[in-house]
C-alpha cells in the first residue's frame, strides 16, 4: 500500500510549504537533497555488482537495459541517449524502455505501468538475449511494468537489477540484485522526481560511467570515444587529444584529421608514434584501451 512507502510519506519539514518564502523553500530542498548521496553510500557494493554484471555483459557483446514508468522511464531513457555520443557506443548497447513507449517521455499513458505484461512485451520487441543485462527502475519498488518485464529477464537467463527508493521493496524480489536507496519523505509529498528522481540519476550515471571505464572507453579520466557530432564536441576531441598527450592545438588537429576524427586513434597514434593503421591494430589487440598500447 502507498501510506506504508517511505516516499508517500508526508516531510514534517515542509508541513506548511505553502506558507514558505521562496528563499525558505529552496533551503529546505538543499537540506534535503544533501542526504541523498549518503543514502547511495550505503548500496555502493549492491551499484558494485551490477556494474561487474553490465560490464561482463558488454565483454560478451550483450546489451544494457533500463526499464521504467514515468520519471524512473525516463531517467533510463535519458541515460541510454546520452552514453552515445559520450562513449561512442550504438545506440543499441545501451537501451532505455519506457511503460507507455517514446510518447510517455513527454506526456502519461494511462494504465501503461500498470501492465505486468507490457514489459515482457517491450523486451520481446529488442529481442533480449541472455547476454543482456536489465535494470529495473522505480522508485516506489512497486510498479508492475517493471516487476514483469524483470520476470521475463530472469525466465530466459538474463542478468537483473532493481533499483527502488524503498526499503524492501517488492521489485527487490524480482531481481538478481536489490539496490534500495532510502531517500525518505519529499519536500512535495509522492513527488519522486525530487530526492528520489535525484538518487536514481546519481546511480544510472555510476553504473553507465563506471562499466564503460571497464570496456576501455577511457583513458585517464577522458571520455576517448567521444562522438564529435557538432563544433563544440569537435573542440572537445582536440582538447581531449592535447590532454592525454601534451601536445599543442595545432598537432592534436592535424593527428585528430589523420585518424579521421576518431580521438582515441590519434591519441594512440601520438603516444606510440604509429600510423593509423597501426595504432587501429594495436587497439583491437589491447581490446579498446588505450594504456594498454603504450606500456611496453
């Protein structure tokens, strides 16, 4: 039942939030938003596995899959999107359903959520393999979009996830993992795009970031697949070029135009004094990563 949720609750903080100035109501909100991240700490080696889990599932060409309703849908959709340019992956290796399908990112669909079978269905239509790994989102624990479609994962081998804003929350059961992150009552009584929304963005962004570090996506600490998909990304591609091997703008221009715009080429390219062709060799052995073509 809703009253029984700790993010249906009402904050005693913010009883009279009507009454509030607006200064007063933005402080109450960064109060509360500062639990958050203490909230994550606590399922940090729950965010862990999961990460170890996606990660074996990209070595193995599988796929990862959010899965949600409403804002939780869209927080995965929203991740998904933006692994593509950052990492340079498709967008097929990282994908994000929604209960309701693309429309429900802008407006509701009735009863969508609300269907056990709509999940399974959603996944049907990928074609969901056993490589593949599903991370369920919701923050109540409790959506059945959700809790079907992570049935129907588990039936047919893949790995699963749930990751919910209460403690033993039903979709928990669900699951081969269970991250619970307690946020507690919003400042806007049930408005889980608030703490809760927040927590889940914060893990979606660990677990994408952190599995992608562990398919060679990056060197250091830059993004080296960068898709320069406009001016502003192209700059970056240099900038990126000239920070990972202290070269100057015009050199990182003139190897990030030899390797055709691809950053983390030219970086190898720079660092091991090769052409193209064999710094692309030389990558495909090392698997994508590029420390790894340049110790000897």
């Amino acid at each position: 039942m809703l009253e029984n949720l700790a993010t249906e609750e009402r904050n005693k903080k913010t009883i009279d939030l009507d009454k509030l100035s607006p200064k007063e109501i933005l402080t109450v909100m960064n109060e509360e938003d500062a639990g958050v991240t203490t909230a994550i700490k606590k399922e940090l080696s729950k965010i862990e596995k999961i990460v170890n889990g996606v990660t074996e599932s990209f070595r193995k060409g599988g796929r990862l899959i959010y899965l949600g309703a409403g804002t939780s849908g869209r927080l995965g959709v929203l991740d998904a999107a933006e692994c593509v340019p950052t990492f340079g992956v498709s967008k097929e290796q990282v994908i994000g359903l929604i209960a309701g399908g693309e429309k429900a990112f802008v407006s509701a669909v009735e009863g969508a959520e609300d269907s056990l079978s709509l999940g399974k269905q959603d996944l049907e239509k990928i074609n969901l393999v056993k490589d593949d790994f599903v991370i369920g989102i919701a923050a109540s624990g409790r959506t059945p979009y959700v809790i079907g479609a992570l049935d129907y994962a588990r039936l047919i081998g893949a790995k699963t996830a749930a990751i919910s804003c209460n403690a033993n929350a039903e979709i928990s059961a669900h699951a081969d993992i269970q991250v619970e992150i307690v946020t507690g009552a919003e400042v806007l009584t049930g408005s889980t795009r608030l703490k809760a929304g927040t927590a889940q963005k914060l893990v979606l962004n660990m677990i994408s970031t952190t599995s992608m570090v562990g398919i060679g996506k990056v060197y250091k600490n830059l993004m080296v697949d960068v898709l320069p998909t406009n001016k502003k990304l192209e700059e970056r591609s240099k900038r990126i070029i000239m920070e990972a091997t202290d070269v100057d703008y015009e050199t990182a221009s003139k190897f990030y135009e030899e390797a055709e715009k691809h950053v983390k080429v030219a970086i190898v390219m720079i660092l091991t004094n090769s052409h193209k062709e064999e710094a692309l060799n030389n990558l495909k052995k090392a698997n994508g990563f590029v420390r790894n073509t340049i110790q000897k």
